[in-house]
C-alpha cells in the first residue's frame, strides 16, 4: 500500500523524468499537494483508500471557498492524470477520478490589443531599453512569456545576407521549434545587447546584476508600462494575442500561425478567427510588423 505523500513525490518525478516544463510540473504538483492536505484532514493517509466521493467533496469544498471554474476544471486535469498514473504503474487498481467531472465555464474572447493600443505600451517603454525589447519580442514573434524568459544568448540568429534572423525555442518535450525575427524585432534586440550587462551568465534577459529575469519580473515590468499607456484589462499574454490575431486577419496561413506560436493543435489557432474579420486575400504568408 502506497502512502500519499510518497505517491505525490513519485508523481513529481514522473513529471520530471517526462521532461514536463517547469510550470507545469509546479502547477500539477501544487494541485496534487492541495488534495493530500484535504484528504488528510479527512482522515486517509493511503492512496487505495481515496474514493470518487472523496474527490468530489474536494471539489465542492473549493468551489465554496470562492475558486474558479476553471481553476477547479485545472485542478481536475491535475487529479485525473495523477490517479491515471497510480493505476498505469499499478500502484492502484481501480481509478477514482474516472467519472469525476469538470465544471463547465465561459472562454473569455482574447484580448487583443488595437494598434493605437500596442503603439501607446512602445512609447510608454521606449526609454527602457530591457523592457522596451521585451514588449516588442512578445508582440513581434508570439512567443510565451517562459519560452522569453529562459532564451539563451545562443539561441539567437541575426540576418546576414539572404538569410532572415530567428529565435529558436527549445521546448522540454522537444518540440522545438524556430520562429522569425522581422527588422522591428531585431534592432531591438541589438540596441538591448549594446547596453546588457557583461556577464557570464547566457540567458538572453538579466537584471542589473547579472542574474536571469523570472518570469515574475517581467510580467510586473510589463503591467507597469500597461498603466503608464492607459490600457486596460490588458496582460502580458495579450500580446501573444495580438500576434495570433493580426496575422490571420491580415490573411496568414492558418497552418503556418500555429506552427510559429507552438499550439499543440490547430484549433487552438482557429479559435481566434471568431474574434477577427480576415482579409479576402487569404494566401498571405509573409509576416507583417506590427
């Protein structure tokens, strides 16, 4: 019989052995944690004991403390491929979280930023050469604000000749991928190495002092620059957005914007054609600056 706790470490590992990304490992094992802590309280100490009952008074019990539906539809992902775990290695026989169910919620349309919008954050940063780098890469290439926080020096091409310039993403479970850089994107990324501090380190983003730039830091960097435009109800990840969704109304292959912003699927990218109007020359595939 398999304690808990020794369930949820060996659920870590999987993750980890599974080259899973780092957000997703500390998002499922957070969730997982929350669970046992419950499930202790409640008296179980041994994973056979956990009931779909069980689960489903967890659920209950977050949706009463004022969680979301989709944090509570998160949580469920979490628990269901924990339990399926357990039973696939056999620590287990029968799995608990089978029938439960997730909530069901509203999608949000994205936010998309209107060009007065995205030129107004470029002129609020445009004397933070860091930041100003930042915002244009994110709005330039759509790439995530992880897969921009751990970007290598390396992992960089300029454009020489014939040859455009590119950024290649190094993903955890090698779907690599390369995308792009237009001439925007580039000067910007040059004018930031001319002033980033010289140090050792090589990811591609660093403070002052050499250290690499989290996550965090650039989405509080960002928000600031967010107020000081005058935008509202806009995040970092809006201008992921806006990249998806100006290239398609602009006529971009569907296929190929999904490639350059890494959906897994290509409904994910489709989605987005219910919140634009595209152009009628749909065989565009040359990426336009924003």
């Amino acid at each position: 019989m398999i304690q808990l706790t020794e369930a949820h470490n060996k659920f870590v590992t999987h993750l980890k052995e599974k080259n899973r990304s780092k957000s997703t490992i500390l998002a499922y094992g957070k969730d997982i944690e929350q669970l046992i802590e419950y499930l202790k309280k409640s008296g179980m100490s041994e994973v056979h004991l956990v009931k779909k009952d069980h689960l489903e008074k967890f659920m209950k019990k977050l949706t009463d403390e004022g969680y979301t539906s989709k944090s509570i539809s998160r949580k469920t992902n979490s628990t269901k491929t924990f339990f399926r775990y357990l039973q696939i290695n056999e620590f287990i026989s029968d799995d608990p979280a089978t029938l439960i169910t997730h909530p069901s919620y509203e999608t949000k349309a994205p936010r998309i930023l209107s060009k007065t919008e995205y030129r107004a954050l470029r002129d609020a940063a445009k004397n933070d050469t860091r930041v100003y780098t930042i915002i244009e890469l994110l709005l330039q290439t759509g790439i995530r604000i992880g897969e921009l926080a751990n970007l290598k020096l390396d992992e960089i091409s300029f454009s020489q000749d014939t040859l455009p310039g590119e950024i290649r993403i190094i993903e955890a479970a090698k779907m690599n991928r390369s995308v792009p850089l237009n001439k925007s994107s580039e000067n910007a990324l040059k004018r930031y190495l001319e002033i980033r501090p010289k140090v050792k380190e090589k990811t591609l983003f660093i403070t002052k002092t050499g250290r690499p730039l989290l996550v965090r830091n650039i989405r509080t960097a960002i928000d600031r620059y967010f107020r000081l435009a005058g935008i509202k109800d806009a995040k970092v990840n809006d201008l992921r957005h806006t990249f998806v969704a100006h290239h398609l109304k602009a006529g971009a292959s569907l296929v190929l914007i999904s490639k350059l912003a890494g959906h897994k699927r290509i409904s994910t990218t489709e989605k987005y054609l219910e919140y634009i109007d595209t152009e009628e020359n749909s065989d565009k595939v040359r990426l336009e600056e924003l």
